[in-house]
C-alpha cells in the first residue's frame, strides 16, 4: 500500500503540510518539553517555511494548566515569524482532571480554536479536527452528533484522488503503532463507529497522537483496513516497541501530489529525515474492505447502558447491561440530580467498576442496597469517579 522512497521529489506539490503532536509544553520556558517544541518549530521554518500550515494533534500541554497555555503561547509569540499558520486539536492532557469548560476557555484563548471539532479548505484540500466532548483522562468521546458531522463532511465534493486529511488526538483501536491491545495507548470511545464511517470513506488520511511511539515502529503507518492512518510520534518525548520511553522529538512534513501523498518522517533535534518513516501512499487509495460481521477490531462501541426497569421496591436488586467500558469505568447510583465534577467529587450511594466484571460490554447486579424510597440516578462513570458519560433515572417504592 505504501512504499519507501527518496526524500526528493520531481515535480511540486499541490499542498504542503506539517504534522507535530503531543508537545506537553510545561509553565517552565527552560523545561524539556518546551526547549523541544522551540527547537521543532526553528527545523520546520528551515526545512520548509512556505507549507501551508502546521497541524497540531493534541496535548499541546503537560497538564493543562493555565500557566502551561501561557508559556505555549509564548513560545508561538517569540517563534511565529517564517512559520505557516498552526492548527489544533486537543489531548486527554489538555483537557482531564479538571473542569471541561475551563480547560476550553483556556484553549480557545490560547489558541482561537473555539469549536470542539472543526474544517477547512487548503487548495481544494479539506482537512478536519476532531475533539473530545468530554474530560476523559485517556481516552476521547465523540457524540453522535460529531460522528453525523464527521461522515457528512467527508461526503463534502469527495474524489477518490483527493483525500480528506483527519486530526485526533488518540489512535483507533489495534491499528497504529502503540494502539495494540498489548500495549492499550488507543483511546476513542466511539472506536467501532469511527472505523466504520472512514471504512465508508478510504480516501481519506487519519493522523493521531497520545502514544508517543517513534517514528519506524511497526504500524507507523497502517492501511489494513477502514483507512490511511499515522501515527505522529511526538515532540517532548518518545516511546519505543519495548515499552520504555525514550528521548527524541519527531513529526511529519507531508506532501500531496496529484497521484500519491508522500509523508516524511523527520527528527526534529538531530535534523534528519527518518528513513524508516518515510511513505509514499498512491492515490486513489488501495485500502481492503472487510466484512463487519467478520472484523474483530470492532468489538469497542459508544458506551450504553440499560437497566432493567424503571420502578424498585427497597429489597429488589438493580440489574445494569452495558457495552462500551474501558478501564477504571464504575457505574454508580446517586440521588436524583447529583453531578459528578472533577473539580467537586461527590460519593456514590453504592458503586461498581467494570473491570472486576467484563469489559467491554457485560452485566453487573447491585445487591442489599435497601434504598429508602425516593428517585435516584444511575451514572455511568468514565475512567474517574467523576466523569459522566450516561445516566437513566429510576424509582424507588416502598416494599
């Protein structure tokens, strides 16, 4: 599907675009982190200060604080000049342990990306960023309404030869390098219906982050199914296929030509082009199509539950079925209107995590609960304690 090659080219491209992620800039200017970006965004203004713009997939900061969003806007501030205008989405680190609108405020004021998921045009070419919706701690949630949003504009002047470019920041499940169940950095909640409206769009050319994995792993590329992804790699620190971290600062300089897209992986500190990431995808693209029914990297769904009625007497057992759960998910029962917060936890009447039952999907049944009578909620908790995915009310009567 993709094939190693010289980093010249004969003829120009029609759009040139860079690709960096996850450079968890810290409040210290004089940190890691931070001096890696700066030296990420000076090789970029060498190597190619005409592309026409850079992509940032996420995790922009360390831990989200505000004096972290300062420091990247300083950065950006003292190091624009020469440099293509900078696009963003945001990571799990941007946006968790905290309150979400907060952490959007502070994004939208430093970066002016005020929409959680976003398009544009470059030269006939569309590019798309996606979001999460909530404040998960690894992982992104897309609503439904995002996904309708994502396939309608993938199916916005759609050609074979012209691929759409996508931006999130966690990988797909079991397809780029890290995002294999042996090592888990896959991160969307949504995973089984993503795949399936890129598989209804091959075209088009998934880039992700969160991982960290270096730039040569196996999967750096992968098209077995669905679509064209890449993982990004990162600029603060990498991650190797023996599941250590490693030092390093990478990302993509891409190139789209009216038959192929070349994407050149690049080392930003040592200056170098990584030969082992270097490809060039022909277009159209030549992606497998593969029966649902018979895919077994679909098996991780939006998350769902059902309860199985609506009214209980004090001594009844509560029955929970649910799909979709990862992690550290608990589903918890709380007086009707509680609201979970990062920012002011509140403790359930009684809870349960998933992982000490099955997952992703299972059921699991409250026992010698006694609730007095009154309504209540129940929550399905993600990854914390604290994060609200779904909720159904119900009853209690007395015996």
């Amino acid at each position: 599907m993709a094939e190693h090659l010289n980093v010249g080219q004969d003829n120009k491209p029609n759009v040139r675009f860079i690709v960096i992620t996850d450079t968890h800039v810290e409040d210290d200017i004089e940190s890691v982190h931070s001096q890696n970006f700066i030296q990420a965004l000076q090789d970029i203004r060498t190597i190619s200060p005409d592309s026409q713009g850079i992509m940032h997939v996420g995790d922009m900061t360390n831990n989200g604080k505000q004096a972290e969003f300062e420091t990247m806007t300083q950065i950006l501030k003292d190091h624009r000049e020469g440099l293509p205008p900078i696009y963003f989405t945001y990571g799990n680190h941007d946006v968790r342990w905290a309150d979400f609108d907060s952490q959007m405020s502070y994004i939208t004021t430093n970066t002016g990306m005020d929409k959680k998921y976003y398009d544009f045009w470059i030269k006939d070419y569309h590019f798309i960023f996606l979001g999460t919706e909530k404040g998960l701690k690894d992982f992104s949630y897309l609503s439904e309404t995002q996904l309708e949003w994502l396939d309608l504009k993938l199916s916005e002047h759609e050609e074979a030869h012209k691929p759409s470019f996508i931006f999130i920041h966690q990988p797909l499940k079991n397809t780029v390098s890290g995002s294999q169940n042996k090592f888990g950095w896959y991160g969307i909640r949504q995973d089984r219906e993503l795949k399936t409206i890129l598989a209804k769009h091959p075209q088009s050319m998934l880039f992700t982050g969160h991982s960290h994995w270096e730039l040569g792993s196996a999967d750096t590329m992968y098209n077995a199914k669905y679509t064209t992804m890449f993982n990004a790699a990162s600029t603060a620190y990498l991650w190797t296929d023996e599941n250590v971290e490693k030092e390093g600062s990478q990302g993509y300089f891409v190139e789209v030509y009216d038959h192929k897209v070349v994407v050149k992986g690049r080392d930003f500190l040592a200056k170098t082009w990584i030969e082992d990431a270097t490809f060039s995808v022909p277009l159209p693209s030549l992606i497998p199509v593969v029966d649902p029914e018979d895919d077994p990297d679909l098996t991780l769904g939006s998350p769902t539950m059902q309860i199985d009625k609506a009214f209980y007497r004090t001594s009844d057992l509560i029955e929970v079925t649910y799909k979709g759960s990862v992690g550290e998910d608990a589903f918890g029962i709380f007086p009707r209107g509680a609201l979970p917060s990062e920012t002011q936890p509140i403790t359930p009447i009684a809870h349960i995590k998933s992982n000490s039952n099955s997952q992703p999907d299972g059921r699991i049944i409250f026992t010698d609960l006694n609730l007095p009578f009154g309504s209540y909620d129940i929550i399905y908790l993600g990854e914390t304690m604290n994060t609200e995915l779904v909720r159904i009310t119900f009853e209690v009567n007395e015996d």
